[in-house]
C-alpha cells in the first residue's frame, strides 16, 4: 500500500525500548542544562524587548543601500543619541532601536526619528513605530511574568484534579525544566524576550503537558490492567504504546512552525525558533524526564492511590 497507514509511523506497531535504562543520564543531563540556563538567566541575562523595556523602534525602508556610520552621524546631529541600528531583510532595511528615560515624551521621538529619516534620505518607507513608556514596561513584564507562574500553579491543579498528586508533581517538576531550558536558549540566541516570547513559553508548555498528560493517561491505564507488573516495565510499556502518537503529534508541530522560522520575517522569526525548541525539549522530557519522577515517586504510593481512586469510585 503506497498510501497505507503504516507509511506514516515513526515506529514500528510495537516496540521494547528500555527507556528507563537511561532514566539517571537523562535527569543528571536536564538538570545540568537547567543549572546552566539559570546562571545565564543572571549573567548575561535575558536581551529585553521594546514590551519589557520600554523605548521605541522604528523599522524602515530607504531607496539606497544604507551607510550606518553615516545615518548614525546624522541621528546624532538631529539630537538623537545613543541610538541601535540593526540591518534586516536586506542591506536597503533598518531597524532603528532607542532607549527612553522616564517621563520622557516617546511619541515625539518617534516623529523626530521619522522626521528625520524622511527628511535626510528621501524615498523611506517607515515600515513600523512603536513606543512604549518605562512605566508601561514594567508593567507588562510584571504581567508577564505573573501570567508565566500562573499558568505552572493552573497545570498543577489540572493534573492533580485528573491524576494523583505524584502525576502532578512530576508533570509541573518538569515543566519548570523545560521552562528553565527555554530561557536559557533565549539568552544563548539573544532573541528578544517580548509579549511574543510569553506567548511562545505560554504555548510550549500548554503543548508539553498535553504531551505528558497522553503518557499519563497509559500508565494510568496500565496500572489497573497490569496491577502485578513491575511500576519500571509498566512505565516502559506505556511510553512504547505511545510513542507514535507522541512523535507524530510533535512532528506535526514541528513542520507548521519551521516555515516561520525560516521566512517569518524579524517578527516571528523568533517566536517560530523558540518553538521548535520548546518541542523538541517538551517531547524528550515526556520520555527521559516526566516518566523517571513518576518512577521516583514510587510504585507502592501511586498504586496505593490508584487502588483508592477506583475504590471511591465503585462506592
């Protein structure tokens, strides 16, 4: 069959990978990496964006390919100083970057750079202005992060509520790795960290944990089907059965975001490039780190509590 189902699995219908085998290289390694990205968390530390800032930035497009020696000197004799000039797209595109200071006026400094790039190099398309106050800025990254945190408190609740409080526990543990990892790759690209990038986190870890959660529901399954297995073959078995299913579905992620990543432009490219990241480190922390914990929480009490669960039910 050229079209048949079997031409679209990544595995074969049943596999006996010992996955557990590399259970401790697994968790030694993601907490190494967490370690790590939380020390370039402070330094160097995370390159902020306009949102968390606060400045403007002006993006443009002029008819000549651009001296930047040469409109720098010009920003700075229409007293505009201290100004970050960064080329994108192509050598006739700029995007201009100015830090503001508090009680500063920022719409006038946009028209004063607009003014000036129209006036000096005749033929520029202003692309893009944006401002935003320090005040403004402090404000949404207080938000920001709020949104972050409760987003990690919303997703332990959800999984203790459908699962047993050792499922929650080793579902949020892990998201905070894979949370950590991310900032980490922020840092290691300077990638901007905006509005955009929590919206970028937001959605990886709504993705890593319905990752989990698929995991979660097998070892479930298997736990009242198989009550005499040992809890390490039984967490095994339930990653093997699904992992065509956890491989197709992060596949798929994966193709519908690589285009972004690579024409998606300076505003999404970001965004798109955290994503594959955050699938890629979402789909292997399913397996070498979510699965591990639950085996550390251990048999006894997850069993013990599955048993109780079943029992209440019945009642």
């Amino acid at each position: 069959m050229l079209f048949g189902r079997p031409l679209f699995r990544f595995v074969r219908k049943e596999t006996h990978i010992n996955f557990m085998r590399g259970r401790y290289i697994g968790l030694i390694t993601s907490a190494m990496l967490s370690i790590a990205s939380l020390i370039l968390f402070f330094y160097p530390g995370l390159t902020l964006g306009l949102d968390f800032r606060g400045g403007i930035v002006v993006e443009a497009k002029t008819t000549t390919a651009i001296d930047f020696s040469q409109l720098r000197a010009v920003l700075k004799s229409h007293g505009i100083q201290h100004a970050s000039l960064q080329s994108f797209g192509s050598d006739h595109d700029v995007l201009i970057q100015l830090d503001t200071e508090k009680g500063q006026n920022t719409q006038i400094l946009v028209d004063q750079v607009r003014h000036t790039l129209v006036q000096t190099m005749p033929g520029t398309t202003i692309l893009r202005a944006d401002a935003v106050g320090p005040s403004v800025s402090a404000e949404l990254f207080r938000n920001g992060i709020l949104a972050l945190v409760l987003s990690l408190a919303m997703i332990l609740a959800y999984v203790w509520v459908r699962f047993e409080w050792g499922f929650a526990l080793s579902a949020v543990i892990t998201l905070i790795l894979d949370l950590t990892k991310t900032i980490g790759f922020l840092v290691v690209t300077g990638f901007e960290f905006n509005l955009v990038m929590v919206a970028a986190i937001l959605t990886i870890l709504g993705y890593s944990t319905n990752d989990k959660v698929v995991v979660y529901d097998r070892v479930r399954e298997n736990l009242r089907r198989y009550r005499n297995m040992p809890f390490i073959d039984l967490i095994n078995l339930s990653i093997n059965e699904t992992l065509n299913r956890t491989l197709g579905t992060s596949s798929t992620v994966f193709l519908a975001s690589l285009p972004l990543a690579l024409w998606g432009g300076h505003t999404l490219s970001g965004f798109a490039w955290t994503m594959l990241f955050g699938i890629v480190v979402g789909t292997s922390s399913s397996i070498f780190i979510a699965a591990p914990l639950l085996l550390i929480m251990g048999e006894g009490r997850l069993k013990a509590a599955m048993k109780k669960s079943v029992e209440s039910r019945r009642a």
